[in-house]
C-alpha cells in the first residue's frame, strides 16, 4: 500500500524527518524534480515517517480502502500550501488590496502619478512567502504606491531583467527607477530596509 503525502500541507524540504526515519530508504529527496518521494516498492509500510510528520502531511495507507479514504481526504482539504507558510514560518500573507493582476502593470504602476513600487512573487515558492517583507510598514510614511503581482510568467521578467523573485521594483513616471532583486535575508534586514528607503527617497 502507498505511503500518501499531502502537499497542501508539507513544505516539501530536503530535511524532511521522513527521510531521515525510513529504515529502507523507501522515503527518499528526489533531486531532479526537488521532491520528497516515496519508492513504495521498498516501502514496509512500518508508519516511521507518519508518526515523524509534525503536521500529519504523510500518511501510510494499509488496505486499498483505506488509500481511497486519505485520498479523498487529501484532494479534499480546504488548506493551501501559502497558508502553511503563514501559519508555520510567519511569511506575510499578501493584503488583497495590493494584489493586481499581471495585466494591470501598465495602468496601475508605469501610468501611476506616484512613484510605484511592485513586487513581484511567485505564490508557490517557499521562498517568496518567506523573503516577502512588511514592505507596507515601510513605505506607510512616504507617498508612494504599493501593489504585489504574481509572476505568471517571464514577460515582466525578461523586460526589467528579474533573474530572481521575489524582487522588489522601483518607479517613477513608468520608468524602472530602482530594483533589489530576492531582497529579503533575516540576517540582512536593517540593510534592506534601508536600501529601500534610500531608492524610495530618490524617486519621490
Ligand atoms: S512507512 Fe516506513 S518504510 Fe514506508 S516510507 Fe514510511 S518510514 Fe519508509
């Protein structure tokens, strides 16, 4: 019977404490897709990387009915990956009303009368949700406007030459002012925020 994960759930990490419990190696990191994975031809179904899981993301299903039920349960369950992040790690949840669509860029940020800063994520990136500063806080003082665009694809990318999300942009009358590319280090905050301020402070 198949060991299930649910990855609405799991943070889906190299650490995972199912790797490191499994006596067969059956529960291993696959490095090319950058996945945990069960190989469930090695699998004894002994439940160590269920009882290791701290959020009951891993389940070992024991008869077929039992595979359907957790399944369902799965394909069921109302949680979002993004809400682990939150819940979990602290990462910011993102305000709806700073959240635009790709298309409104140009109306929204290149015809804005103020200086506009973007920032630009990708919703299923760990790393996004983590690195994804209160950048409402900083800016709430000065006269700029805020929005987050998730980067469905690499048209804005390629344009401002984003090599990295989430990256923060900078403009002033529909001009690229300013960028700080995957700007977010815990190590590095007071830094950040104030090359932040420092562009906003220019472009104002
Ligand atoms: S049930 Fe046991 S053998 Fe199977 S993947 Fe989990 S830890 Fe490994």
């Amino acid at each position: 019977m198949p060991v299930l994960i649910n990855f609405k759930i799991c943070d889906n990490s190299e650490d995972c404490s199912g790797i490191e419990v499994c006596p067969t190696k059956a529960f291993y990191w696959d490095k090319k897709n950058k996945t945990i994975a069960v190989d469930n031809s090695k699998c004894t179904n002994c439940g160590k990387c269920e009882e290791a899981c701290p959020v009951d993301a891993i389940r070992v299903a024991r008869t077929e009915e039992e595979c359907e039920k957790i399944k369902k349960e799965i394909d069921e369950d109302p949680r979002k990956v993004s809400d682990l992040f939150i819940d979990r790690y602290g990462a910011q949840p993102i305000h709806p009303a700073f959240l635009i669509p790709q298309s409104e860029f140009d109306v929204q940020i290149l015809r804005s009368t103020k200086p506009a800063v973007v920032e630009l994520f990708n919703n299923d990136s760990i790393e996004c949700m983590l690195r994804s500063i209160p950048i409402k806080k900083l800016v709430e003082d000065v006269d700029v406007k805020y929005r987050k665009i998730e980067a469905k694809d690499n048209s804005l990318l390629e344009k401002y030459g984003v090599k990295e999300l989430p990256a923060l942009l900078f403009f002033r009358d529909g001009k690229l002012a300013g960028k700080i590319e995957g700007y977010y280090d815990v190590e590095k905050k007071e830094e950040i925020i104030k090359k932040v301020n420092e562009i906003i402070s220019e472009i104002r």
